[in-house]
C-alpha cells in the first residue's frame, strides 16, 4: 500500500537534485546542499528538530547523499545557465522540495520498520524487543514529526507561495514532488495510518497478540482508504 512513497520518493530525490551538488566538480557543493536545505528545514520545523538529534543527524546525511550522485534531470539547465546557479539561486521553494522528498522516504521507511517490528515473532523473540521497538519508536515518532510539519496542503500546490530559484523548471521539479507526496498520503490517510501504530500501546501487547492487534489497527483505519472518503478529502491534480 504505501510502500510506494518509499519506492518513488528516493527516485525522484535521485532524479532531480544530485548533479547539481556535484556542479563545481569536486564535491563541497553537497555539504552546501545539505547545509542549506537542513537550515530551512529547522527553521519551517523547530518542534521537530528538537524531537530527535539522531533523526535530525541522519537526515543531514542523507541531504547530503542524495546531492552527491552522477544521475539528474538538470543537467541541460545547468549547461544553460551556468553551474553555480542551482546552488546560490535555490529559494524556499527549491529547499522544500528537497526536504519533503528526502524526508518523506526516510520517514516512510523508519516507520515502517517499526510497524513491521511490533509484530515480527523473530524480534520478538528477543529478550530485549521493549528496548529495540523503544529506539524504533523514537525514529519512527520523530521523522513523522518532519513529515507533518513538512507535508504540503492543496493550496500550497495549487498557490506556491514563493517561485523557484531554477525558474520554470524548478517550479514543475517542486510541484511534481508536492503532488507525489499529497497524493501518496491524502489517498491512504498516511500520516493517520503512521500515528495510530505510534500512538498504540504495543508494549502492553504480549508477542503472541501482536498481529492481531496491528490488523485490528489496520482494519480500524480502512475507511479512511476507501475510494468516497478520498474523493472527499483529496485533491486532483491530474
């Protein structure tokens, strides 16, 4: 179901920023990425940032890795206008772009280890499950946090409230990324589905009563997903 978002989301990290960390050929220009998106991403979400130095400290990684890559679709654009450009010009609307994507896949694949975790028998197993599904919880509660406070509106898509520093094709980059991200949660209720598991008492559970448990949540949030609820809910952008 939503596995998808953590499929897509790398991709179009992928897809979209990484050659242009490596314009001036020799690396630094990743560490300006990751610097410059990190600051906006404290700056849009400071409850968030103080959740989890860890998440944060990962996530500073990972800006910095997925600007660091031989792959993008801007490669003709910074032919055109000059390989400096697309790190001094970025606006807001460029750093959320970059934030929502790299976040949302971190995000996405935290929580998922943690869904899948509280109701792994091998885990379970373990004499110290409460202690690992603790860290996990951690991960998973914090990057949700990001995600939140990151995931854009429909009007936000509709309106941008500010243009790209990459002219034209920034902006369609940030709303091809927006719609993907909108979409992928507004259709199952993501965000919901991701809080019902954090928020569940798991550790009251005994390991033999966990799989019925989490279904019983994912039963619980199916009338969210189904496709009358969506229509009322989503916007199409299609």
């Amino acid at each position: 179901m939503f596995k998808a978002l953590a499929i897509v989301l790398p991709s179009l990290v992928v897809a979209s920023v990484a050659s242009i960390a490596q314009a001036d050929g020799d690396g630094p220009r990743a560490n300006f990425f990751a610097d410059a998106v990190w600051s906006y991403v404290e700056t849009t979400c400071p409850v968030a940032v103080q959740a989890s130095d860890e998440v944060n400290s990962e996530l500073h990684e990972l800006f910095a890795e997925a600007t660091d890559s031989d792959q993008s679709i801007f490669t003709s654009m910074l032919e055109t206008v000059g390989k400096n450009v697309a790190s001094f010009q970025m606006s807001d609307l460029d750093k959320d772009g970059i934030a929502l994507a790299i976040v949302g896949a971190y995000g996405v694949n935290a929580q998922l280890e943690y869904q899948n975790a509280v109701r792994d028998q091998e885990r379970l197993a373990a004499t110290d499950y409460l202690d690992e599904e603790v860290k996990l919880h951690r991960r998973a509660d914090a990057s949700l946090s990001f995600m939140d406070c990151l995931w854009p509106p429909a009007a936000k898509i509709s309106q941008p409230p500010v243009a790209s520093g990459w002219g034209a094709q920034g902006d369609r980059l940030w709303r091809q990324i927006a719609i993907t991200v909108y979409e992928a949660n507004c259709e199952i209720a993501y965000l919901k589905l991701s809080r019902s598991f954090l928020d569940a008492d798991f550790a009251d559970v005994p390991p033999p009563d966990r799989a019925v448990f989490a279904q019983t949540l994912l039963e619980a949030h199916e009338p969210l997903a189904t496709a009358e609820a969506v229509a009322e809910r989503c916007e199409d952008f299609s």
